[in-house]
C-alpha cells in the first residue's frame, strides 16, 4: 500500500480538479466539464453565478463561461440531480438510469406533484419544441419559494428522465422530450444499478484524485455503503495511506504524478468540486468553511458569500465580496494565521476582474488593525 504525504495528496487532488496547475485545457468550459464530470449550479450570483466560477478558477477566459449552458447541437451537457443540481456531459446520462428509475418507482421528497398538470405539460410539449416554466404560466412567490403546478410537472419529469434539460434561456431551464435531445445510443442504453453505481464511482474517483469511500459517494451523492463495498473495484483505483486521513483511501493511477502545483492565488466558489464535501475540505486542507448565505447578517463570521482563497496548495482564508454594476462592496474577509494578508487581496482583484468590476486602493484590506484570523 503506498503511503502519501498530506502535501502529496493535495498535488494530486489539485492536478486532478485542474487548479493550479500548467497542464489542463483552458480552452473552454466543455474541456473542465469533461474533466470534473460535474458542476453544481445554485442561484447565488453575487459575484458571478457559482458554474461560472468553477471555470473561471481554471482558467477559462471570464468572456465564454457563460456558454456553457447556451443551446448547443448536439447537445454536450444535461442539468440533472448529480451532487445537487448539477450540469454533468451528456455521456453520463445512462449511468443516471439508476436515479431515474428510482423516483419512478418510488416518488421523490419535492412537493407534491399534480397529475393534471403532468398530463397539461406533455401535451405542450407534443407540439412544441421546448418550453420554459415562464411559457406555461410561471411561478408564484421569490426565491426558494417559487413554486406552481406546472413547475413540478416539469422537474417531475425530469426527475424520471421523460424530460431532459441541455441548455437555458437566461437563466431558466428549457425544457424539451429527452428523445429529441439525447442521443439515441445513450437515451436506449439502459445499464443496471450496478453499473450505474460502479462506472460513476470511478468517474468521482478519477475526478478527485485521492478520495475515501464517502468522498466518492458524496460525489454524486450516492449510496455511500454500496459504494464502499465496490471501491476496490474500480479500474484503476489503488489502495493508499494518507497522512492524517483515519479512514481508508484510493487514489486514480493515473493521478498518482501530479503536475507541479503552481503558486497561484484564486478564490474558489463556496460550492467548488475542490471543497465542496466539507469533512473531505478539513482533511485535505485543516479548515471547514460554511457557506453563510442563509445564516441570518448578525451571525455571519464573513459575510453572504464567503469565497475560500487558494494559494499554491493551502486555503488561507477567505472572503465575502458582492458585486453590482462593476462596483465590489467586501462584507468581510478571514486570514488563517500566519500567511500574508496580500494573498487576500490578490483574490478580491481576481474576482473583481473575473466581474468586470472596479479594483482600487480603496479595497485594499487591512488586517493589521484587525483580528480576523483563524
């Protein structure tokens, strides 16, 4: 069994997520989504909305992330339930069969679902190419609470795989028969449960790098007993001792040579695929940080949307920026002690300029008058 330095473990997981290092593809948001095999989507756009981020880390130029989710033939993505809703490679949608067929067969915990409204939606839909929630009526309240018969209908469909979404108007779902956008050869293939849990285990695998059996399953939030029992069989996947790590750990033979980590500054999406298991993030890195959005202002210790900072191959802090018509507002920051409080700076001028927005002086941050440290 070989035995990996916690330095060596966060090169390999860095080198396999594409951050920090020389030899990925920037060219386009199709190449990090290839490599990651999932994106989280989630509505928070304070800086910019939290996919665009994610490539944006990686160096895909700040004029094409939004292309991504742009109506592309044939289609290259779908929006499905992956880690949360995520934006996944049309490839993958066989070894989804297993998530489909489940809420087929036993329901979901959404709110509940109008037979009527299922039956208005396909009909729409037989004689239209693609619909939107606002062209069968919208939804009614903000936020989270948006919510009407026709909405559930859609994502109930899509749930079960009738529907299928592979790119947005705006920021709104289109969607469209998932037998007019999905490749024919992907949309008959039908593997079982099994398969469906061992080929997307294996994809998490690759895609993290180093991993426990639970950071796998977290990945695309799979049965984590199920998934621990079919770890030593993935292709590729070697046993290793990591320094500190209590539990077991695999890592993906091929990301066993780590490119070397650049010494870089970049501040990550709170819902980045780095971080976004939180017990992995304390292994890998010492720090656990909560996304404090929906933490009421007074009980924030950074602020709304506190993006994590890495430098090289350690987090060093944070920082909480909102941004609207070019100009940043810092709600609050964090310097976990002993690392230069310039390193936060830099990351508030990436995302600024990641935001087309004005970085003067007068952001400048300064700790020395201050105790924000971990």
């Amino acid at each position: 069994m070989l035995d990996l330095s916690l330095q060596e473990a966060r090169a390999i997981a860095l080198s396999a997520q594409g951050l920090h290092t020389k030899h990925i593809d920037r060219a386009n948001g199709e190449a990090v989504l290839d490599r990651l095999g999932c994106i989280q989507l989630d509505t928070i756009s304070v800086v910019r909305r939290s996919h665009e981020l994610i490539q944006l880390a990686r160096g895909v130029p700040a004029t094409t992330v939004a292309g991504l989710i742009s109506h592309a033939r044939p289609p290259t993505l779908f929006e499905y339930w992956g880690h949360a809703a995520s934006l996944m490679p049309i490839k993958l949608w066989p070894w989804f069969g297993f998530r489909r067929r489940n809420y087929r067969a036993k329901g979901w915990t959404g709110p509940a679902v109008d037979p009527a409204a299922v039956t208005h939606v396909r009909a729409v839909l037989a004689d239209r190419e693609s619909a939107t929630i606002s062209d069968l009526g919208g939804a009614q309240g903000n936020g989270w609470e948006r919510s009407s018969a026709n909405k559930w209908a859609l994502e109930w469909l899509l749930a079960t795989g009738e529907l299928a979404c592979v790119h947005r108007k705006g920021w709104q779902r289109v969607y469209q028969l998932s037998e007019r956008v999905v490749p024919t050869a992907l949309l008959q293939a039908e593997p079982d449960d099994a398969e469906c849990l061992h080929q997307l285990a294996g994809i998490a695998l690759r895609a993290l790098g180093v991993a426990t059996a639970d950071d796998v399953a977290d990945y695309f939030r799979l049965p984590a007993r199920k998934v621990s029992t079919l770890m030593h069989t993935l292709p590729g996947a070697e046993a290793v001792r990591v320094e500190g790590w209590k539990d077991p750990a695999w890592a993906a033979s091929q990301a066993l040579t780590p490119a070397p980590v650049e010494a870089a500054c970049t501040p990550l999406s709170p819902f980045d695929s780095l971080i976004w298991h939180r017990p992995r993030m304390r292994r890998l890195f010492g720090v656990e940080y909560l996304l404090e959005a929906y933490k009421p202002a007074a009980r924030r210790e950074c602020g709304y949307f506190g993006m994590p900072v890495l430098h090289g191959d350690k987090i060093v802090g944070r920082v909480a920026l909102r941004i609207s018509k070019r100009t940043a507002v810092i709600e609050g920051h964090q310097l976990i002690e002993g690392h230069d409080p310039a390193l936060l700076d830099q990351a508030i001028a990436t995302a600024c300029a990641w935001a087309d927005a004005q970085h003067t002086p007068a952001l400048a941050l300064d700790l020395s008058q201050r105790g924000d440290t971990l």
